[in-house]
C-alpha cells in the first residue's frame, strides 16, 4: 500500500509537512503523515535508481520491490562516480582525441604548431617597464690559473696530433681567459720544449696566428718576459730550454709579432744566465737572417708535412755527409729528426743505388754499417727495409743501363745483408740475376736466351 502512494499526488500540505502531525486513514487504518513523507522520499529514491540502471544498460544494480540493491557483479554507480567518468556523460561522443591531439604528457601542442611572439600587456599588473630592455646573455667566468693549465693543456696537445690552428682560435674564444691571454704562448713553448723538432715548428705557426685574433702583440711580448724569468725552472726538465727560448724569440720576430727592439731593451738589464743565453742565441740568429739565411727554417724540415721532393733532398744530403764523415750516430740522429718513419724506405733505396753506382769498396762497406746500425737499432723497420729492397729490384733494369755491372754488385751486396741478419732468406732469395747467355753451338738455334730477372 505504501507502493502505491509513491504515484499518488501530494498537496503542498503534506509535501511540506506542516508544524502540526496530521493523520490519514487508509483502508480504514490510521496512517501518520511523517510515514507519508519517508515512503514519498523512498519513491523517490526508488525511481533515480531505476533511471540510472536504465541508463547504464545493464551495467548498475537493479533494486527491488523492497528497495534493496541486487548484486550482478558490478560496482554500483552513484552520481559522485558519475563525475570522476571520464567518457561521455550524455553517452553520445564523437570518438575524437581530447584537446585535438594537442594532449598528453611532455607534448607543447599539435604537430605543425608555430606559436607568435606573446606580446607584453601593458595592464598586466605585474608589467615592467625595464623588462622590454633587458638584454640576456650566458655569463662565462674567467678561468684561474689552475683551470686554465687543466683546460688548455690537452687542447694544445690535441693541436700537435692535427696541426689546425683555426681550431684552437675558436676553442680558445668560446673560453673566458681574462688575465690569463699571456699565458696561452707561455704554456704552448712550455710544452714544445719538451717535444719535437716539429712540434716547435708547429707551435711558432700558432702563436704567429693566434697573435691579432686571441692575443695581442702586447701579450706576446708579457709571455716571453715570463718565459726569460722562468728559465731556471725550465733547465731543470729541459736542458737546452735558453737555446730553445731564444729560437723562439728569433722567430717571433721574424713573424712580426714581436718587436725587433725587444732584445735591445734587455741590454745590460740581465743578471739570469740562462735568460743571457737565450738572448744571445737570438742575436745570432738574427744576424744571421742578415745574410741571406732564412729565420723560418730555425727549427729544421721535419715532419710529414714536408713535401716529398723536399725529403728525398734531406735523405740524399744525409747520406752524402755521412759517406764524408762516417759517423753514423749523426746518421741516425739526422734520420729522426726528419720525422718521417713512412718514408725511410727511400734511405734504403738511395744507400743501395749509391753502392750500385760507387767504384769502390769504401761506400760498399760504409753504406752496409750504417744499415747493419739502422736496423739494430729498430730506426728502420721491417716493412721499410724490405720495401726499399723491392724498389730496388724492380728498377735494377733501369740502373743496369747506366752501369753495367749493377747486377753483380747487387746479387754481392744482398748476400752480405743476408749474412749481417739485415733482410730475410725470402727477400734475399727474390733479388733477380742477370743469366748467361747460350750461344748457337749450345743446340738453341742460332737464338740467344733472354735475361732472366
């Protein structure tokens, strides 16, 4: 019976309630009307259950005649989990991705979108007039002494591997050197002194072109006062360091990034003796240049920068002086120096076309000590020795044209490098020999045979 009033119609009266209780009878029975008011709220919540099962097509609970809840299996919707659902709540979607594919974690907007220049309101109440000024920049710090030598040492040992100068001007201005610009040629000759021959030439060219671009002739001049005061230092792992040092002024001057009155305003002014060496040896130098000599040859031709024919002239010169003074560490000093361990092949090569080409027993005997050294001492490698031997033999055609006998001396010559333990059986074994040659009476013919190689 309650049921049924749950369709039946209120007056104001009863929906409201009034102050007053009222009764109703109903099939005779007396009926409070606050039981009305509880049974019209049950309707009510009766009938939101029904339209919400009713919605989520099965998904809900299903409540029955009583007003209890049905389990199906499904956890009960309630419209406070209506609002935490993200699909539509109208039921009807269009399927398309939320914001239009701009959405998602770590993404700035759709594909393709080019975003203006936000301009700057004026009644924006935290708007500043100086902030349209503003002028923002990356801020490097000066280096100290201590990470200076850290950061540029490995940058100047890198430069002794490839030799771009234009590489170390563009690391050196992407750094903030402050003070320290009179370093950079102090630390590069600190360096040098403990390299090569070419490595000092290497290190000329890059103070010359660092000069006007990373430092001044100014800071030129500040590094080598510095460099002449700590020559005392520098003698302790350097021995030739004021020999060096004066070179490196002599051609410093001859670049034109020192001043050629330098070594004047250190007249008389020097109690260092180390430091009078090194100023002395760049007078020399320099007076020289006077001459006819040239200062950018100071530090001697080495190196694989050299060009081909230049080296061919070295080594020939160095074999013509030897066969002179027969010293054969000066030999061998000479061959380093040159720098070129690629190319002592062509040492081999000219010292055996020499003994081809000499007349007698001395250049044979010399130009066999000095490989027999070479050798010992692991100068000249295998693959060296063994190559200038093939040139050899595959061009003792040609030499034998020039001079007759080179295939006699040659067969004699390899024989006693065998013995020396100078080149392998197998090499020793390809050396070509001139054959006899086989006349008529011999059943060939009337032919002669050919040379065998």
């Amino acid at each position: 019976e309650l049921e049924n009033l749950s369709d039946a119609p209120f007056s104001g009266d009863e929906e409201n309630g009034g102050s007053d209780e009222r009764k109703t009878e109903i099939n005779g029975n007396s009926i409070p009307a606050t039981s009305i008011t509880e049974a019209k709220i049950n309707a009510k919540a009766k009938r939101r259950l029904r339209k919400n099962s009713s919605r989520d097509s099965g998904r809900g609970d299903s409540v029955s005649d009583n007003g209890e809840i049905l389990k199906t299996g499904v956890v009960p919707t309630s419209p406070k989990g209506k609002l935490l659902d993200r699909r539509s709540r109208s039921g009807k979607g269009r399927g398309l991705p939320k914001k239009g594919g701009a959405g998602g974690k770590g993404v700035w907007g759709t594909p393709g979108q080019v975003y203006d220049v936000e301009e700057v309101d004026i009644k924006d109440p935290n708007y500043d007039d100086d902030q349209e000024n503003c002028v923002y920049e990356t801020v490097v710090l000066p280096l100290d002494e201590r990470a200076f030598e850290k950061t540029l040492t490995p940058i100047i040992q890198e430069y002794f591997e490839h030799g771009d100068t234009n590489e170390v001007s563009e690391m050196l201005k992407d750094l903030n050197l402050g003070e320290m610009k009179y370093s950079v040629p102090v630390l590069a000759v600190s360096l040098a002194l403990e390299g090569k021959a070419s490595h000092r030439e290497m290190t000329s060219k890059l103070i010359s072109d660092l000069c006007g671009t990373v430092v001044s002739k100014t800071d030129v001049e500040k590094s080598f006062d510095r460099l002449l005061k700590e020559l005392p230092d520098l003698v302790l792992d350097s021995p030739r360091a004021p020999q060096l040092v004066g070179q490196f002024i002599a051609r410093a001057v001859g670049d034109g990034i020192l001043s050629s009155t330098y070594i004047d305003g250190y007249k008389g002014t020097v109690d260092c003796v180390q430091a009078r060496a090194a100023l002395d040896r760049a007078t020399v130098l320099l007076s020289m240049t006077k001459g006819g000599k040239r200062i950018d040859n100071v530090w001697g031709s080495g190196g694989g920068q050299q060009s081909v024919k230049h080296l061919v002239k070295e080594i020939d010169m160095l074999l013509k002086e030897y066969l002179l003074s027969g010293d054969v560490l000066e030999a061998e000093r000479c061959l380093q120096e040159l720098e070129v361990p690629h190319f002592h092949h062509e040492l081999v090569y000219e010292a055996i076309v020499m003994v081809l080409e000499s007349t007698g027993e001395k250049t044979f005997k010399m130009i066999l000590d000095l490989l027999k050294s070479l050798w010992k001492s692991s100068v000249i490698t295998v693959d060296q020795m063994k190559r200038g031997y093939e040139r050899v033999y595959s061009e003792i055609p040609d030499i034998n044209l020039d001079v007759p006998r080179s295939y006699s001396v040659l067969e004699r010559f390899v024989e006693e490098c065998f013995q020396a333990g100078i080149i392998s059986k197998p090499l020793r074994d390809l050396c070509p020999s001139r054959g006899r040659k086989r006349f008529v009476s011999e059943g060939d013919g009337g032919r002669l045979k050919l040379e065998s190689y």
